[in-house]
C-alpha cells in the first residue's frame, strides 16, 4: 500500500524546509499533498516571497479526507517565521496534529515548529526532540537534544533549512525503510 504525508503550508514557511521533504519523498514513491492553511496560493519567507500554489487549502482537504475516509501516514510542518506561528494558531491544524498523533501516525517538524507548533499541543512532552537553536527554551516539557534530527517514536524532529535533507531521508525510513531511505540520500548525493 502506497505511504501518503501531509505537508502543512502558511504563509511564511522557510522554502527548502517544505520543497526538500516533498521533492525526496516523491522521489521515494510517497504520495505527498500539500495543503495551506489559508487560500491556495502561499507565500514563503524567503527570497521576497516566492508564490506557490497547494493542493488543496485545509477545509477542501479535511472534508475530502473525511468523505473518502483516505488515511494519511505522516504530517510535515515546515518551519520559518512566522510560518510556524501561522500554523501553530491554525484551530484546523491542531486538531488535525492531535487526532494523526492519537492515531500512532508520523509527526514530522523543523526548526521553529518542534516548539511553536508541537509543544502547545503536548505533542513533544516527555519526548527528545530537536529544533532551531534557542526555540528549544520554549519547549521545556521536551527532552531536546543538540542533533540535526531526532527520532522518537513517531514524532521526527529537525533543526534547520541546513539539515531538511537529513530530515526527508530520516522521514523515508521511518515510512519505508532504511534501503530506499539510503537508495534516495545516494542519489541526491547527500552526505
């Protein structure tokens, strides 16, 4: 059966952090669907703001999801400013977070968003975790760890846009397996 993950998208997310977990995954045969919290069209926090355009926005997607019962095995939650605050204040995006993580699905964040987004949802509470250097203070039930990605259970965590390749391939292996994780970090020449 065909693995499917979520990437959450609002305005002000950091591009690679988004753009690398989607391009590996679907380099791994992984379904990815993009969805804004907001309107289709986002803009990131780089570079003047590119313009992309998601899959879906989180009501199409929430109601789709419910009507064709389609089960999705990981979320993704870029990080940036204030894209991680845009997510985090997004009702839609909680109980979503909340109801994957009662589920044993994957929860997937980096940089800002381990604390920002995961923490005020007790999503990392007692759990290692990493984030961008300092957030971590915002997170004190977290047990953060100074690592470019931290797994623990089913939640993975990564620092920064320096260490989003790491992240994808460790989000490979935990979907799939350490082979084609391996299979898709020699292709794209990660080191």
């Amino acid at each position: 059966m065909e693995k499917k993950a979520i990437v959450l998208l609002a305005d002000g997310f950091e591009d690679v952090e988004a753009i690398t977990p989607i391009d590996y995954l679907q380099r791994a045969g992984i379904e990815v669907t993009t969805v804004s919290i907001s309107q289709s069209q986002i803009v990131t926090s780089r570079w003047g703001g590119i313009k992309l355009l998601a899959g879906s926005t989180i009501a199409e997607f929430l109601k789709t999801t419910a009507e064709e019962k389609i089960e999705w095995d990981a979320v993704i939650c870029p990080g940036g400013m204030p894209g991680a605050a845009n997510l985090a204040a997004s009702g839609e995006v909680s109980a979503l977070l909340k109801d994957m993580a009662a589920n044993g699905k994957l929860i997937c964040a980096i940089c800002a968003s381990p604390a920002v987004v995961l923490s005020p949802l007790g999503l990392i509470k007692g759990k290692n975790f990493t984030c961008y250097p300092g957030m971590e203070e915002k997170a004190p039930e977290g047990i953060w760890q100074n690592s470019k990605v931290v797994v623990d259970g089913n939640i993975i965590t990564s620092r920064a846009a320096g260490t989003t390749g790491d992240f994808a391939i460790a989000i490979i292996e935990k979907l799939l397996d350490k082979e084609t994780a391996k299979k898709i970090a020699d292709t794209v020449l990660l080191k």
